[in-house]
C-alpha cells in the first residue's frame, strides 16, 4: 500500500451484498414454491423433484447469507463469498429459470 494512501473505506457495500444475497435467497425460495405447487396440481413429477431442488438450494442461499450478515455485525470485516458459492447460486439460478420455464410451457 501507498504510505501516502488511506485505507479504503468500503461503507455500506458489505451491508448490501448482504442484503443482496438475502433477496436472491427469498425470490428462489419463492420460485420453488410456485414450482413445487405447479408440479403437484399437474401431476408432473420432473417438475415436483425440480421444486424440491430449488427448495433446498434456496434453503442454502437463505442460510449463507444469513451467516454473511451475522458475521459482517460481529465486526469481523467484510468477506467475499468463495467463487464455489457465487458458481451455485448461478447454477441454482439457471435451475430455477430452467424449471418456471417449464412449467409454463408444460401448463
């Protein structure tokens, strides 16, 4: 570091990536609920294990981020998620596209 420079100041940025990581959580939470109700009205099972999967992955997603927060307010400093858990929610995320859009094809 420059001995001239000061330290950067990342403000509320954690906090919000925080927040961010809550609100992708709940919207997939959602996505699997809508899935899993589609699945049971039409009787499709693909779409019922789909649910499921997006159902446990959001449970995931919901419970990372609500270690990210609680670790940001003990004062421990920011942290950057690992690129394994950036690579499944992607992942989770492209499930669950894939999954409405087949419900709304197969409805």
């Amino acid at each position: 570091m420059n001995p001239g420079a000061q330290a950067r100041d990342p403000g509320l940025q954690p906090e919000r990536t925080a927040l961010a990581w809550s609100r992708t959580g709940l919207a997939m939470l959602v996505n699997a609920l809508l899935a899993l109700r589609t699945g049971w009205t039409s009787h499709q099972a693909p779409i019922t294990v789909l649910g499921f999967v997006l159902l446990l992955a959001s449970g995931a997603i919901i419970f990372y981020a609500a270690w990210r927060r609680r670790h940001l307010l003990r004062g421990q400093g920011p942290i950057a998620p690992s690129a394994h858990a950036i690579a499944a929610v992607a992942a989770a995320t492209l499930l669950a596209c894939a999954v409405e859009l087949a419900s709304v094809i197969s409805g």
